[in-house]
C-alpha cells in the first residue's frame, strides 16, 4: 500500500510525511476517520514507509575510545521512492518482520483463545481487496455470521510479547491496531506499553468512533483526523478503478458523502432505476392512495434490505440537492440533467422545511433497516408520514 494508493487525503498524507522526515513522530498516532474515508488504508501506508525507511547507522566506539559513525547517516526516502526498497516489497505483503497487526477475531471453535495471527492470511487477503472495507466486511469473510467479534486478553498478551523484542530490519517496529474499539476492559493491559513503550516502537491505531475507545487508551494517543474523500475524489476514483461509467460515477459520488466503500457497493447496483421507483412512490403518496402505497412497500420489501437502504439513500441525496437548487441555483449541484430535472420536481410539492422533516423521516428509516425492521411494515408506516407531511405539512407517528 501506497500514499498513492489511498484517495485524495493530500494534506494528512503531507503532515505525516514530515512527522516521519522530521523525527516529530509520536510513540502513539490514532488514526480517527468515519467509514469509507480511508483511515486503514492510509494507516497502512504510513505504517510500510516507516517500516521501509533504511536504518540509521549506529555509532561504534573505535580502538582508542573515541565515536566513530561507519558511514553517512541514510537520507529520508520518500512516498514515491519507496516501491524500489527491499523492506518495502516485505512490508506491501503484510510479511515484514518490524510491521506487526491487531484486528478484532472471532473463536474458531469452542473453548478458542484466538489471536489476530490466526488469521494473518486472512488479513493480508483482506488488505489487499478490501482495503476500504468496514468491521462487518471482515467479520464476514472470516465466518463470523452472527459472532460478536472481539479483541482478546489473549491478543493482548501477544501484543506485549512481540513489542518487547528488539527490531529485526528497521529502526522502528509498529504495531497498527485496527478498531481499537473492540477492545474490552482488557486493553487495559496495554496501558503502560502505550505509555511507555520500549525505544523505537509505534502504536498506530485506526477507529471509526473514539467514543467507543478506552478514555485511558485515547488520551495517550496522538490524534491525526482524516477527513473523508470529496465528491469529485470519489468520482475520479470510481472513473479510474472501478471502471464506472462517468454517468454512474457523478450519479454514486454525490450519494455516498464521502463513503467510498458505500460507493462500490452503489456501482454494484448502479443498473437499478431508483428515480422510477421513487416516482412510483411518490406518485402512490400523493396521489394513488393506501392500496397504491401498500403495493408499493410490498414491492420494496421484495428488494431486501441493502438495497432499501440505497433507494432511502438515493431519496435523500435528490432531496439535498432540491434545497441547493433554491439556495444556489441549478448550476451549482452536482446532479446528471434527469436528476436535476426530478430534484427541481421536488421543489414543487414540498417547501425546504417539509423537504427537512421528509430526510429526517428517511435517515429514521434506514436507522429501522439496519436493525432488521420488516420492510413492508416500515415502508407503509413511512408512507402514510410523507403524506402528511407533504400534504398538510406536519409528521405523525405511526
């Protein structure tokens, strides 16, 4: 993994190369960005260039007690020059003996004590593919199912074990850690290391919600923010890796808000006419009546509920944009001509505090979704608050 590699991110990139080049690097970095944003790729990076660097020549004492350096201490290498070192291409395979990694596991059976090594293969699969992959991602592909997914005592334990030996390669060994906030009471354990590590060892942490971190663990931490992708990165991204057609790739980059793992799972679906839907359910809101809307949210439940969450999505963007229009005119959002068009529509039959009540409505819903609401129900319950909302203008609960 490469700077390179991660998606925009140009002024953390930046800001971490001279903490690196300049020796202002803390024993302890927490990497804190929202899902998609590209914290764990970018932890990765900057863990491989650390890990990478040549190591600086040590001082001898010569034959008659004087100090004496063997030869010029090395120069910095940078992000782009780094591919060609031997370290490097160790350290890209997740195999470098100095880059070391933590992740939330589950027991492979009963009565297990598992630790992240056993399931390094795993991992480094995982890194490679998914590298914008959320907890639930990799939950998945190691068979978790219904698991809850944890960072163990054992784990701990192993952590303290490694960090304790000296480094084999590089100057610095490092330790990324990612989703410090699975672990427990027992990161406890990890206290004093955190706070006094042995000389030349690094603690990366990468997390999504710091208030779901130990207080103890987060305030020994160095914090580096990273800010989500913009609109136009995320676009040129799916342009350039994902192979999305310029229509898809404006259309997903204005949905994902900055989410681009949210936004591959968008491409996947991007043959899906969410505008036809949504009219169809607009039009049985506003004019079909409750048989036209329960057809309609049996039609949706149909669907599943990764892509009623898309659709609610799609809503919701289309009704962001509409209030822009007002505000900024239509030349200044980010929507194909088709969309511009049914966002101006929106306009129409609602003012922008009916159009604020309306998203609110929809990001309760998918709230609903993700805790595996039944889709018909919700739909139906949805449907009968829009009307109102639309049409005399306040939301009922139902």
């Amino acid at each position: 993994m490469q700077f390179k590699d991660v998606i925009g991110l140009t002024e953390t990139k930046q800001q971490l190369v001279e903490m690196l080049q300049q020796n202002r690097l803390s024993h302890a970095l927490l990497f804190l960005g929202s899902e998609g944003s590209g914290a764990l790729p970018l932890a990765l990076a900057f863990a491989q260039l650390i890990v990478s660097q040549p190591q600086a020549v040590p001082v001898v004492e010569d034959l008659f007690g004087g100090m004496t350096a063997l030869e010029p201490a090395p120069a910095f290498i940078r992000p782009d020059e780094i591919e060609q070192q031997p370290a490097f291409q160790r350290a890209e395979q997740l195999i470098h003996p100095d880059l070391h990694f933590s992740y939330p596991v589950i027991p492979k059976k009963s009565g297990d004590k598992p630790t992240s090594k056993d399931f390094i293969t795993e991992w480094r699969e995982f890194v490679k593919n998914y590298p914008y992959g959320n907890v639930y991602d990799w939950l998945q592909m190691i068979g978790a199912e219904n698991k809850q997914g944890n960072i163990t005592a054992e784990e701990c334990n192993d952590i303290l074990r490694k960090l304790s030996l000296k480094s084999f390669e590089s100057e610095y060994k490092v330790l990324l850690l990612w989703m410090p906030e699975y672990l427990g009471k027992e990161g406890n354990k990890l206290l004093k290391l955190i706070e006094e590590p042995p000389a030349n060892t690094i603690f990366i942490l990468v997390a999504e919600n710091d208030e779901q971190i130990l207080p103890t663990i987060l305030s020994r931490c160095q914090l580096i923010k990273i800010p989500k992708p913009t609109a136009k990165e995320i676009e040129q991204a799916l342009l350039t890796r994902a192979n999305a057609s310029a229509e898809a790739a404006t259309q997903i980059a204005g949905i994902c808000e900055g989410n681009y793992r949210e936004a591959l799972q968008l491409l996947q679906h991007a043959e899906e006419d969410w505008q036809s839907l949504l009219r169809e359910w607009l039009n049985a809101i506003i004019k079909g009546g409750p048989i036209a809307q329960v057809k309609f949210a049996e039609e949706i439940n149909k669907l599943g509920r990764e892509k009623q969450k898309q659709f609610l999505r799609y809503f919701n963007h289309l009704l962001e944009q509409s209030i822009r229009i007002r505000i900024l005119g239509a030349d200044n959002v980010m929507l194909i001509d088709k969309e511009k068009d049914f966002a101006q529509r929106l306009n129409k039959i609602a003012g922008v505090s009916q159009q604020e009540a309306i998203i609110e409505q929809l990001d309760k819903a998918a709230y609903y979704i993700e805790r595996n609401a039944n889709g018909k129900i919700l739909f139906q319950a949805l449907s009968i608050k829009l009307y109102h909302i639309i049409q005399n203008k306040v939301v009922v609960e139902v």
